[in-house]
C-alpha cells in the first residue's frame, strides 16, 4: 500500500511520533513532488500497540531552504502505522519548545565552547560563526 500526501514551506529537523502493531513500514520523505529528491526515511518497527507511542529521529541529508514536502507511506501491510506528529525544528532552537527565544542562547553557547556537533547548525561538520550568524537570524525574528 502506498500512501501519498504533500506539505507546503517546510524547514527541516525533528522527527516523528508514531505507533504501529503491525509489520511497520517507511515513511520516506521527497523533496517538492514524489519525483523530487529522496531526502530520507523514517523506518518504523513494530512497536506492539496502535497507541503505543515512540518518537523516530529521521536523518534527512541533502535538503536546504523552503521546499515542499512529500512523504510516501510504504510497507508490506495494508495497515502500516499511526502517526500522532511530524515536527520540525527552526535552527536554533536548542530547548525544542518550538520558539527561538532568549532562552536558547545559553544552550547554543555551551554547546558551542564544548565543540558538541549537535550545535553543526549548516550540515558542515565544524562549529562555526556561520552556524551561530543562522541561529542568531532565527533568534532575532522569532519571539
């Protein structure tokens, strides 16, 4: 079974919140038109209940900006899995409440001076001025 739906102006992080008590399936994420670029997928196992509740990372790579977003559910089972929420995080929001705010400075500053890749804000495997000018960009227009 293939399930198809679109989303309009994503930007990309976060992961998912879902439940399967079936075989699972994928849930693979395509850039701009599900003939776009295959940006990553979201394996889900089964989980052992329909509202059994996990949250899956999905490593996305190969995706920048403001695209549309297209996610393709497949499997083996005609069921395949429940999906609670899909979220997606604005750079630098280091305390995930969804706000880029004063209260994630802090964050940012102690992962940068302890060099935690998580703070690799552009996808480029160094801490930088440059990862810190994108979350301050953020910081600045977000309440």
């Amino acid at each position: 079974m293939v399930l198809d739906r679109g989303l309009v102006e994503i930007e990309f992080d976060g992961g998912a919140r879902v439940a399967s008590n079936a075989g699972g399936g994928n849930i693979e994420l395509y850039l701009d038109s599900l003939a776009g670029p295959q940006i990553g997928t979201c394996v889900v196992s089964n989980i052992g209940g329909w509202q059994t509740w996990i949250t899956e990372s999905c490593p996305i790579s190969g995706a920048s900006g403001v695209h549309d977003l297209y996610l393709r559910f497949t499997g083996s089972d005609f069921y395949l899995l429940n999906v609670n929420w899909w979220q997606f995080l604005p750079y630098g929001d280091m305390d995930e409440d969804s706000i880029v705010n004063i209260s994630d400075f802090p964050d940012f500053i102690d992962y940068w001076l302890q060099d935690d890749r998580s703070l690799d804000l552009d996808g480029d495997c160094v801490i930088t001025l440059y990862g810190f000018s994108r979350f301050a960009a953020n910081w600045m227009i977000m309440e």
